[in-house]
C-alpha cells in the first residue's frame, strides 16, 4: 500500500543540505508499489522527481509535483562458479553499503569505488567512477519499471549506453524509467587490484602494505576521499560537481604552448582528458566563499553549502564557474549534478 504525503521538506533527502519542499512525497520499498503508483491520479497529474541517495542534484526552488523515493532494498546471489560472483542489488540500497559488503565477503571489483554517495540505482545511470574503475566494469544488466506504462524491463551493457559519467538514463530515455535492481559480477579470488591511479599506490607504500587485499585498496581509497573530498554529513555538498573535459589531442597540444603545466591523461581515438579541478582552480575559484555558499578549500570541484546556502545562488556559482573556465581556455565544463527543476 502506498502513502502519498504533501509539504514534505527534502533537505534531509539531498547532500546539499538545501532547504526546499516537496508538495507530494512517497515512498517506494518495491516493484509492486510503483505499478500501484502508476494509477494513482497524484501521480497522473504531476510531474515527478525520482529520488535515491539525493548525491547528484542541486534543488533550486521547491518541487511543486510528486517525489518518489527509491527505498528498494536487498542484496542477493543469484549466481557463482568458482572464480565470480553474479549479485542482484536493490536500487535504493546506500553504493557504499553494497561496497562494504562486497568487501566483508572479499568479492573484487568495487573496491576503488569505496565511500561514493548516492545508492546502486543511480550508479548506472551516470556510470561512476573513481581511481581507474567504472561501474560498467562489473555490470551485467539492470531492471527497471517504464513511468508510463508500468513495464518491467531489462537493460543489458550494450544497451545501456555507458560512457564517461553517461548512460542512456542520462540521454534517450532520460526520466522515462525507474531502475529497481542492479545485477554485478564480481571476483571471488584472483583479483585485478587497480592501485595505479591517483595517491592509492603511495597511501598502501605509507603503511607499509606490499601486498595489498581488496579491503586495504578500499581502506586507502577511503582515507584519500576523506583527506579530499568534505563529508556532506559536515559540510553540504555533492561531491564532483563537474565532469572532467576530454578535447582532441591536437587542441591539448596547443594549450600546452600557453599552459606548460595542465595536466592531460590520454585516451582513445586521440583524444586527452583534463582533470577539470585543475582547470577551475586556475581560474581563482579554490576555497573562495560566497556568503553561505563557495568552493572547497581542498578540492576546487567540489561546491559547497556552508549550513544556509540556496540552490540558485549555488546554480548560479556553477555558471561563473563554467564561463571563467571558457574565458580561460575555451573548454566547457559540464556539470556531473542534475538541476532541480532544470
């Protein structure tokens, strides 16, 4: 049975910490309720919001519709030979929770991806990532229910889309789903530890740990986030605001002639990324405060809401943001956070 509440505050519900309301709240803790949902005429006559983790969006006024809370739980083998694991997850149990559990039982794959908010629904749909690994990486496939008709389908690798911080949610079929699980493959032995990327190798050399496990990989994960990143239980944010930039490598080049020092990482098809913290903390903006709002002092991806900040003042810091960096070095950064309403 569900229950449908009006004038519901969502700044417990977003980690922003942003103060707005909801006019109509409900929450959804199966498959069955959503197809109930789907009928009722609150939900025909109001547009809605899909809510997990509240990780990846800024509010910029109140939401004058239907939010629906994605509380599915549950974590379930549903297949295994001797060297993987084929996991069922419910989107609405917390990312870092399924990490930890798939750490506790020594399954690789996630380990890199230790401390990420948000829940297992919205992995998928924006393809998280973080020191080498992506989530596509382990993905077999997922369910999800269509808003309109009430379909359960599945959705495979391919016809998922993935890209850097992309997926086909975040494009064809963008607000015409809710995923409801999330099947994973992970190791059981014989892990593939990515320690190369970012501060991971020389953390685990700090401890003296020559040969590392999943967990002391997690556990050095952890301890960098943490060092980096503000915990938005202290300090309301959504984590990386932007997308790193990817341009051809002959644009890299030349900005090269004006920046010696900006970083790039090479990719496929001749192109390079670059790291877009670098890119906004050369523009001035690392640790500058703004009234109730600004930029972390540690990691300039990062925005921040300092206790009493509003959604379009911080809406409005992203766009100075976005044109300083254009001014710069004609690169257009894209935000990895979603604006509610856009």
């Amino acid at each position: 049975m569900i229950n449908i509440r009006q004038d519901i505050s969502l700044s417990e519900l977003n980690t922003f910490g942003i103060k707005a309301m909801a006019s109509n709240y409900v929450e959804i803790h199966d498959s069955t309720q959503f197809t109930e949902l789907i009928t009722d005429p609150i939900y025909l006559s109001n547009n809605h919001l899909v809510l997990g983790g509240g990780s990846n969006i800024l509010l910029t006024k109140d939401f004058e519709g239907l939010v629906i809370r994605n509380c599915i739980s549950g974590i379930d083998t549903i297949k295994e030979n001797n060297s993987h694991v084929w996991l069922q997850v419910g989107a609405g149990v917390l990312w870092h929770d399924f990490v930890m559990h798939c750490v506790d039982q020594k399954w690789g794959g996630i380990e890199n991806l230790s401390l990420i908010p948000g829940t297992v629904g919205a992995a998928p749909m924006q393809n998280i990532g973080a020191y080498g690994v992506e989530v596509k990486d382990v993905f077999i496939s997922l369910e999800a229910i269509h808003k309109t008709t009430g379909i359960l389908q599945s959705f495979d690798k391919a016809t998922c889309e993935f890209g850097y911080r992309e997926s086909i949610f975040k494009n064809k079929v963008k607000d015409k789903f809710i995923i409801t699980s999330v099947t994973f493959r992970l190791t059981k032995h014989k892990h593939e530890l990515n320690t190369s990327y970012g501060a991971i190798q020389e953390t685990l050399d700090a401890s003296d740990i020559g040969n590392p496990t999943i967990k002391d990989v997690s556990h050095a994960v952890i301890k960098i986030r943490k060092i980096k990143l503000p915990d938005p239980k202290e300090i309301g944010n959504a984590g990386s605001f932007f997308k790193n930039p990817s341009v051809y490598k002959i644009n890299y080049e030349s900005l090269q002639i004006d920046f010696p020092k900006i970083p790039g990482y090479n990719l496929p098809n001749e192109m390079v990324k670059i790291p877009a913290g670098w890119l906004i903390e050369q523009c001035g903006w690392k640790g500058k405060t703004i009234g109730n709002i600004g930029v972390h002092k540690n990691q300039a991806l990062v925005l921040v809401n300092y206790g009493d900040g509003n959604g379009n003042d911080l809406k409005k810091l992203a766009l100075e943001i976005q044109q300083s960096v254009v001014d710069k070095f004609g690169i257009k950064l894209n935000p990895e956070v979603n604006f509610v309403p856009s």
